[in-house]
C-alpha cells in the first residue's frame, strides 16, 4: 500500500483537467490544490486529490488556461489502469465537461476566489458524494496533510504503480461519484451566484483559515437571512465603488525638481554618482550613501480609525439586521477604497471581538452570520467602548470615529455620551421600528442618522437610505 502523499499524487493520472498554461505552471496549480484538499480535511470531509483537483480547476482557471478535459491514457497506462478502468474516467471527464459549462463555474472563474471559498464551494458540490462513499479510510485519511510545497509538484505523478487496495480506492469513489452526477450537477447550480459575488469584493484567503472560519464561511450559503443581506449589500454597494484611494500629493516647481533626497527612483540618481567606480558604486547604493532628485512630497495626513459598533440583540433582528449589516459591508467596502482599515464589533448585553477587516479572512462570513443569544446593556457596553478608545487612541494616536447601528430603544446616560464625544466622534444610525425617537442624549452626538419603519417596507427607499448614510462617510 502507498503512503498517503503517493497515493494521492498518483491519483492526479485519473484526472480529466489537463496541464494548464497559467503563472506558475502545473506545479503551482497542484499545490494550490493540495491546499484546498488540506482545507476540506479542516471541515472533516476526505476527498481524493484528483477530484480536488479537476473541481477547484474549474472553479478557478478560465477556459482558455487550460489544456482541456479528456483522459490522459499515457497516464493511465503508466500505473497499469485496466481497460474498464480507462471507460469509467471516459464517463467521469465527460460529468466534468457538463459541470464546466455551468453558468455558476463560468462566473467564478471570473472572480478570482480565494482558496478558503473553493474548499467550501468543493464542500458543498462533493458533500453527498463523500457521504456514499463506502471507503472505511476516509475517516482516518482526515489526520493527513499534504505538503505545500511547489518543487514537490512538479515531479511526475506516474511513477508508482498502485497495489489491489489503491486501485479499489479510486475505483469505489469514481463510481460513486458516476452513480451520484446528477446530484452533483444539482449541488452545482445551487450555489448562490449572490454569495460568490460579494465575496469577491472583499476578496478571501490563501491560507491560515481555522476550522471555525471556514464553518462560518460555509454557513453563508445555507442561511436564508444571509442571503437578505447579500442581496441588500449588492444593491448599494455600486454606490460606493467608484470611490478610490487617491494619494494627495504636492509637485514642487523649482528647476523641475523639489529638492535632493537620500530615497527616489533611480531614474531620479543624481548624475553625480556615475563618477564612483564600479566597485564602488554598488556599495555606495546598499549603504544609501546616493542622491536622488526629488520630483513629488506626499502631504502626510493623520489617518482616523474607523470603528463600526453593531447592534446584534433581538430588538435588531428581521429588516433592520438586513439594513444595518448591508449598509455596513458597503461603508467598510468604501473605506477599504479610501485607504483606510476599518474594524468592526458587534454588541448585544456585552461587547464582543473587535475584527479588522482585511487582516482576518473571515471578517465578512463573521459580520454576515453573526448571531446574538443574550439581552441588552447599553450602559455596560458603551462604557466598555468607552475604556477601550481611550486605550486605543492612547496607543495608536489617531482620531476615532464611531459608527453605532442601533435601535430608537438604545437609551444611554448623558453624562457617558458626553465622555464618549471627547473621545470618539460619534456618528449614530438609528433603525427604528415605527415609533418616534426619544432618546435625551442625542443631541450631544457629532451626527445622527434616523430610518424610519416606510423606508425598509420599500427596496427603493430602502437603498436610497442607505446611500444617504454612504455619502456621508469618510
């Protein structure tokens, strides 16, 4: 019997994806997917390598990158594969030539997801294949890994032959699978186009996902409020994405340059610094010891950290859950383009993770499927922000602005409001449920943002609340 890494290596002779002509090669394509197939064990699922491979391909790899699907006989025939063995992988690349003319595989191809989604998406597509599966390893299989590392790849995979229990390891899977294609294909247009979407907005991972990031992320495709929101979120986020990160930048006119710096271009280098010898030339540049002519000064401005505190207790649940996690991917989304790196919390009777978007892979799947079991303490928790901005402004030494999402019921001593606006600029948004706001604070906050109940009955008048609250960030 082979040991893991060999057995799944030869497996890739029954695969229908042929070599593929993108960056990297074909070894770099196998080790992207033997991390997609290392990130299916972290959600308990074993799959072979080959399958892993040929699904994760379609998903990723536009068409004209790749060599196209058929069997790969010389391959076959190299680790000693029976005739009947060639007709079944025959039937196998054609259930992948159907599943590659997918709507659904042709519009994710164009999205460049992360490898964190693909595992998931092959989780989804293969979940009922790997549940038939009468393999009695694939339970322990789930301990292994394989190794990332692109030289491994990029040796042959034909060169070891396969004993009695390899062979009927593939075997039994392939013909499970056969057995099961139009579940497959069923799996495959079920996929919300929606989802996929957003999620590439905001891009995903390569690496370093836990197992509950992943569960997270995989819930984002089974929960109907989720779907709301995703729905909502695409709806205004066009809004926003004409917005760009511009660096404001000074030019200097004074004989066509600013002045002399120690760092530039080297197409800025004094012409001084030709007269060094060439021994010495080059020591002189590692040491920094040259001039360049300066062209351009980048105005330094004192970036704000943006702070999005979101009401998740039961009084927030239905429509208003919708609008506010909506409006705050796209104010998070907008911030992204600005340059800036916005985090986010959510609240209900106590204050839980502070998340910065972009440096945890699962901020958007968190901010989305988030759920609250407990009741409400206003005080409690603003006293919390209260204590962890001054820590935060402390340490970082950037004016902080605080985006609240909350309901007409969020009622807050004034005396603490007031502590907070020395600290914060506060920016509130009230979702309301109909009944006016009486809230004795609200004056003292920077700004205030109300949602009355008729603007959420209406997707027209929904969406231009929320880009009301858009326009006025950054």
């Amino acid at each position: 019997m082979a040991d893991y890494f060999q057995l799944q290596y030869t497996g890739l002779a029954f695969r229908a994806i042929a070599g593929t002509k993108v960056q990297g090669g074909d070894g770099a394509l196998r080790m992207r997917a033997a991390n997609w197939h290392n990130l299916l064990h972290r959600l308990g699922l074993h799959l072979p390598y080959v399958i892993v491979y040929d699904m994760g391909v379609l998903f990723t790899q536009s068409e004209r990158d790749v060599g196209g699907v058929g069997v790969d006989e010389a391959a076959l025939r190299a680790i000693g594969a029976h005739p009947d063995v060639v007709r079944m992988i025959e039937d196998y690349s054609r259930l992948i030539g159907r599943i590659s003319s997918s709507e659904v595989v042709h519009r994710a191809r164009g999205w460049k997801l992360g490898d964190d989604v693909i595992a998931v998406l092959l989780a989804k597509v293969m979940m009922l294949v790997h549940k038939e599966w009468p393999e009695s390893r694939k339970k322990g299989y789930l301990r292994e890994q394989l190794p990332l590392d692109v030289d491994v790849y990029e040796t042959s995979y034909g060169r070891h032959a396969l004993d009695r229990d390899d062979w009927e390891y593939f075997i039994r899977f392939f013909n499970t699978l056969l057995k099961m294609s139009m579940q497959v294909r069923h799996a495959v247009e079920q996929i919300d186009l929606d989802t996929l979407r957003l999620l590439s907005m905001f891009g995903g991972s390569d690496s370093g996902n836990t197992t509950l990031e992943l569960v997270d992320l995989m819930g984002l495709f089974t929960m109907p409020m989720v779907n709301d929101i995703v729905n909502f979120s695409l709806q205004i986020l066009p809004s926003v994405l004409e917005a760009k990160r511009q660096k404001d930048a000074q030019t200097y006119s004074m004989d066509g340059f600013e002045g002399i710096e120690r760092v530039g271009k080297l197409d800025n280098l004094m012409l001084t610094a030709f007269a060094y010898d060439e021994e010495i030339l080059p020591q002189t540049f590692i040491d920094n010891e040259l001039y360049y002519y300066a062209r351009e000064r980048a105005r330094e401005e004192e970036q704000k950290i943006h702070y999005l505190l979101l009401d998740a207790s039961a009084s927030m649940r239905g429509r208003r859950t919708v609008f506010a996690r909506g409006v705050a991917l796209a104010m998070i989304k907008k911030l992204i383009l600005q340059g800036e790196r916005p985090r986010f919390r959510f609240f209900d009777s106590r204050l839980y993770e502070s998340v910065k978007v972009g440096e945890h892979a699962h901020s958007v799947p968190y901010l989305l499927s988030f759920k609250s079991e407990r009741g409400r303490n206003y005080r409690k928790v603003f006293e919390q922000v209260l204590h962890d901005a001054r820590r935060l402004r402390e340490r970082e030494r950037q004016e902080i602005v605080l985006y609240f999402f909350t309901h007409g019921q969020c009622h807050l001593p004034e005396e603490l409001v007031l502590r907070l606006r020395d600290t914060v600029y506060l920016f509130g948004i009230y979702i309301l449920p109909g009944e006016k706001l009486d809230l004795s604070y609200i004056n003292y906050l920077n700004k205030c943002q109300v949602v009355r109940e008729d603007a959420l009955g209406s997707s027209g008048q929904r969406s231009e609340a929320a880009k009301g609250i858009l326009r006025q960030i950054g």
